[in-house]
C-alpha cells in the first residue's frame, strides 16, 4: 500500500484565489511527521510546513497551512491568495516514528501535484 | 554557499560507464541524504548518512550504487557501470540536527539530472 497518496496529478488555480492539494498517508506509528515540499522547475526542493502527529492546532506559514484530519489520516496543504510564482510540483512527505520498525529520519513521499497558478 | 550543492547538474553516461555524483551540505550539518527521483515520481530514499557513518543503506537499489562521506562533510554517490533504469534526478539533502527528530528539516540542493544513453 502507497504510504502518501496525492491524488490530484494536476490542479489549476487564478491567481489570488485558494487552493487546497489533498494528501492521505498510511501509517500505524502513533509519533510520525508530515511534510509539504515545493518543487520548481529548477528542480530544488523547498520545505514549505511541518504538522506533527501530536500537534493539536494545524500549522500554518504565512500563505500556507495544513488542514490536518488525523482521524481520516489526511494532511492537505491549502495555499492562500495564489501567486504566479506557486506554479510548481507540490510534495507531501512523512516520516515515521521509530515503532514503525524502520528509520525514523527518511522522508516517504507521495508522487506529487502539479500546481499551476493562472493570471 | 548558503545551501547544499550538487554537481554536476546534467550528466549524460553511455551505458556502462562508471559515474560519480558530488554533495556539498550546508556546513555543520550531521546529517545527510541521498533521494533518486525518477521521471513524474516523487523522491525515493537511497541512503543515510550521521556525520561520516553510514548509518543505512537500505534503499541503494543494486550493488552498482556506492556512497561515501569520509570526513563527514562532502558526500559523493557512485554508480558503476550504469544502465538506463539508472537515469534519474539523484538529489542530495542534508538537517543539522541528527535524523531521529522528528520535525527535523531535511535541506534539498538542486540535484544531479543523470542521463544513461
């Protein structure tokens, strides 16, 4: 089973609107972390937000927050007031606790969204 | 510089020839990664680095695939005698703090564009 499942490949948005990219993820660690990477084109791969699997308030920085559903093992990255420069692959990523049997320091990421932010 | 650096950026290998990938982490940094991205995929985990010890290998997919940071700074990633299921972007990362922190935030360079014609 697919660890983190992003299921949109693409999504468009017009700039200045919201927009929400989903992420479900698989674990049966109780201690995990979440994480959304942004990936331009330069190929770079940029942290955008951290959620916690014991954090009780959704993170949020700046333009970006995570809409974390623990129940439904969802941690969807909902970017603000789009901006062109957002055009670019979106990753979610965890890593899991060290109960999972396996490391705890390698990221498992889904296979990514394609944003492209319309003027 | 500020951030980790890879060379080079674009590699284009005959198949069979023998490749080296370079990785120059943000200085101080403990930890280090090595991801293979393939083509519309997301980053796969090849292996760890804490300092100069290689603390897992587990995601090296052949025997052809060899890394090394002996002074716990600059890393580099070999392949031997490549194939074309090896063409991939091959990127480097590297955290300050050791890799069992949870929110430890991994640092991406840019990464190697391996080609294998």
């Amino acid at each position: 089973a697919q660890k983190i499942t992003q299921t949109q490949p693409g999504m468009f948005v017009q700039e200045k609107e919201a927009v929400t990219l989903d992420c479900t993820y698989d674990t049966s660690d109780q201690s995990y972390g979440l994480f959304w990477y942004k990936q331009p084109s330069s190929g770079e791969m940029i942290f955008l937000i951290y959620q916690g699997s014991y954090d009780e308030q959704n993170a949020t920085e700046g333009r970006y927050s995570l809409n974390f559903q623990k129940a439904r093992k969802s941690a969807n990255l909902v970017i603000s007031a789009s901006q062109l420069g957002d055009s670019a692959m979106y990753f979610c990523a965890m890593r899991e606790g060290k109960n999972s049997g396996g490391s705890n320091y390698k990221l498992t990421f889904g296979k990514g969204t394609l944003l492209t932010v319309n003027p | 510089g500020a951030g980790v650096s890879q060379s080079p950026r674009y590699k284009v290998a005959k198949r069979g020839q023998d490749v080296a990938l370079r990785c120059d982490p943000i200085s101080g940094h403990v930890s280090l990664f090595w991801y293979q991205q393939a083509l519309g995929q997301g980053p796969e985990f090849l292996t760890y680095f804490q300092n100069e010890a290689q603390l897992d290998k587990s995601g090296l997919p052949s025997d052809r695939f060899f890394a090394e940071r002996p002074e716990g700074s600059v890393s580099t990633l070999k392949i031997q005698r490549t194939q074309q299921e090896d063409s991939a972007v091959y990127l480097c990362a590297s955290s300050l703090a050791q890799g069992g922190l949870m929110n430890t935030e991994a640092f991406f360079g840019q990464g190697t564009r391996l080609t294998v014609v």
